[in-house]
C-alpha cells in the first residue's frame, strides 16, 4: 500500500489534532508536521490530551503513527559553531517534543558550513550529533536530509552524509531522508533512479531511508537552487517521480508532499489522488 501525506499545520489551538484532520481532508495515509513555526524558536506546551485524541483518530482511520514525521526547525545549523550551543540545546529540546508526541522520526537540515569548509562543516555536525545523542535517552531516529547544494548547504551528496553517519557514535538512532527536487539540484538524475538508489546502497545503506520528500523542481538538474515545484510541474516530471514513488524496494517508506500552495490553498488532496491513479500500488 502506497504511504502518502504532505506537511500539515501545527497550531496552538487544535494542536496534533488539528493536523491529523488536515491530513484526513487530504485523504492522506500519513503526514509531516514542525511542532513550532521553523523559522523560530517559540514552542507552546503540549497538551497530552490532545495527543490522546489525535491517536485514537489516527486508529479510527487507520493511519499508522510510525509512519508520522516530525521536521526539526530550519534554524537548528549544527555546522556553524557560531550557533553550536544554541542548535544543540534545541535540537535537544525538539527530540524531547518528538517523545512527547509518541513519533519516531525527526528529519533535519544537516547545516550550512557558513564558508568554513564541508569538512568542518561535517565534523561540528558529528560533534554536535554525538552530544545530543548522548544525554537522549529515547529512540528517535534524526533523519538528516538530502540537500540541493545551495550556498555552503552541507549534505549535498551522499558521500557527505555518510562521512557524517560514519563520525556518530549512536549510529542506530541516524537515517536519511531523501527529497527529490534537492536530489534534482544536486545533480542526482531521478529518470535513472534504480542507478542512483543503487548508489546510494552502497555508500549509505538502503535501509537508512526512512523518509521521501516527494517534489518537483523549478530548476534543471544540478542546478543547486532548490525551488520546489507542483507535482507533474516541473522539470522532474510526473513520469520520473512515480519511479521514485513506486520503487519496490523503498514500497514502505512515507512520502511526504512539500510542493507549493496554488492561489493560498494547499495543493495535496489533488496531487494525492494524481499520484495514486497512476501508482503501481
């Protein structure tokens, strides 16, 4: 069975809930949620209630809770040792809010070197990963994402975050997410997809891949510019995203739509049942 959702909202008010329904609206199997707005640092309280009610909801339409994804802030760069003890203490804090709610999986920019190098960019991510590793006591697997390659984005290729997994200590509690269109712009070609996840097997391992991003792109391969685009809309092409969509071996990974909204409202439920009338599953 094909797992499909989008990111949905996180509000005060209607907390969990309010995005277990906006997932439904979207007739969604699955969804991504920030606990917080990304671009900053406020976080109100969780209300356990509402967690209770979000989970009998998700039963009652059978939408698996492991599948859930929960992406770390944008502001969280443990590359940049300006800004080291800030995005540990909150990534820290953010694991902590991923318990609370009872999900698995934390996807996260690995950072921006800030012109420092990707090998000092990589070696403060490994630094800052086995610190807050190691005073975590669940089991929360940080999913780092792959990158487009913009500006001095560390995590550009899979030899990149390999070199990242090999430094942590803790390397159960690492996978990766992919995101097409940031594959696109790296330079990965998606029509060729069973070559590049090949690849990515025998760098990574297959089985770290626990999340799909599933975007178009606005830009040309190995454009490094990361602009998402609609499904079907961009220069991937429907065609080319559906063999990532449908690749047997990744069949039991979550995809999640992050594509942008058209005239303020949000695309998914259309692009979802786009996806599933052409989907081998």
């Amino acid at each position: 069975m094909l797992i499909i959702g989008s990111h949905v909202g996180y509000k005060k008010d209607s907390g969990l809930v309010g995005s277990v329904k906006e997932a439904l609206s979207y007739n969604a199997n699955t969804f991504m949620f920030y606990t917080g707005a990304p671009q900053n640092t406020v976080r109100s309280s969780i209300d356990l209630d509402n967690v209770k009610e979000a989970e009998v909801l998700m039963k009652e339409n059978g939408l698996d809770k492991n599948n859930v994804i929960v992406h770390a802030p944008y502001i969280i760069n443990l590359a940049n040792p300006d800004k080291f003890d800030f995005s540990c203490d909150f990534l820290s804090e953010e694991l902590k809010r991923v318990n609370t709610f009872g999900m698995k999986y934390l996807v996260l920019h690995p950072g921006s070197h800030v012109g420092l190098g990707v090998d000092v960019g990589i070696s403060n991510i490994i630094k800052a990963l086995n610190l807050v590793l190691e005073k975590d006591d669940s089991n929360i697997m940080i999913l780092l994402e792959t990158m487009a390659g913009k500006g001095s984005e560390v995590g550009r290729c899979f030899d990149e975050i390999k070199s990242i997994i090999d430094g942590v200590n803790h390397k159960e509690r690492i996978g990766v997410c992919l995101d097409t269109c940031h594959l696109n712009d790296a330079g990965y070609d998606l029509n060729n997809f069973n070559e590049v996840i090949d690849t990515f097997d025998k760098i990574i391992g297959i089985e770290k891949i626990k999340c799909i991003h599933i975007n178009d792109s606005k830009n040309p391969i190995s454009s490094h510019k990361d602009r998402h685009e609609n499904i079907g809309k961009g220069t991937i092409g429907l065609d080319t995203l559906m063999k990532v969509i449908d690749c047997d071996k990744l069949k039991d990974v979550p995809k999640i739509l992050e594509t942008p909204y058209i005239d303020g409202n949000a695309p998914y439920k259309e692009e979802i049942e786009l996806i599933r009338s052409v989907s081998k599953q």
